[in-house]
C-alpha cells in the first residue's frame, strides 16, 4: 500500500516537472515531505493550489522569497482576494514556508 502512495506521488510529481518547466517554482522532493514532517502529496497539492489560485491573479513569488512570518501575513491579506477556503490556504501555507527565506 505504501508502494501505491509513492508511485502515485512521483507520478504527480512528473506531471507537475512537466507543466511547471517554464516556472521557477521549486517542486516539492521527498526530502522536503521527510525534513518537515508533511506527506509529499499534500505539499504538490499545496503547490498546486498556489500556481492555480495566486497565479491566476500576479506573477508568483519564489518560497524562498519571503519568511514564514511574511507569508502567514500576506496569506491573511490575499485570503480576503480570493475564493479560498481556510483548508486551502493551510494547504498552500505548508506549500509556501517548506523553504522560506531565513532570518
């Protein structure tokens, strides 16, 4: 069954290297999933989200280009721009501070 998760989990991973090329945007590794302690599905849906929702509207910005204390607040503003639920900013928040900006 593990097998299954991993397997589906490169296999999204695969499809998002491919329609993601022309982006800067890191793609989360297995790496990431194991230093965080966040499955690796639920940080490309996260991902995901991010390109779908925030992209939709500006040019998005590289994780590593704010803190984790700057995105938490710039989520709180752009939550009121958009359609998302708290579920999905969760989601894209867990996406946004796998590689923050240090300090």
């Amino acid at each position: 069954m593990h097998f299954k998760y991993q397997a589906l989990s490169l296999f999204i991973l695969f499809v998002f290297a491919i329609v993601a090329c022309r982006q800067a945007l890191y793609i989360p590794t297995l790496s990431d999933s194991q230093r965080i302690g966040v499955p690796c599905d639920t940080l490309v849906i996260g991902r995901n989200l991010y390109v779908k929702n925030c992209g939709s509207c500006h040019n998005l910005f590289k994780t590593e280009q704010f803190t984790k204390n700057e995105w938490a607040k710039a989520m709180v503003v752009m939550q009121k721009k958009t359609k998302c639920n708290n579920q999905e900013v969760k989601l894209i928040m867990k996406y946004l501070i796998t590689r923050p900006k240090q300090g």
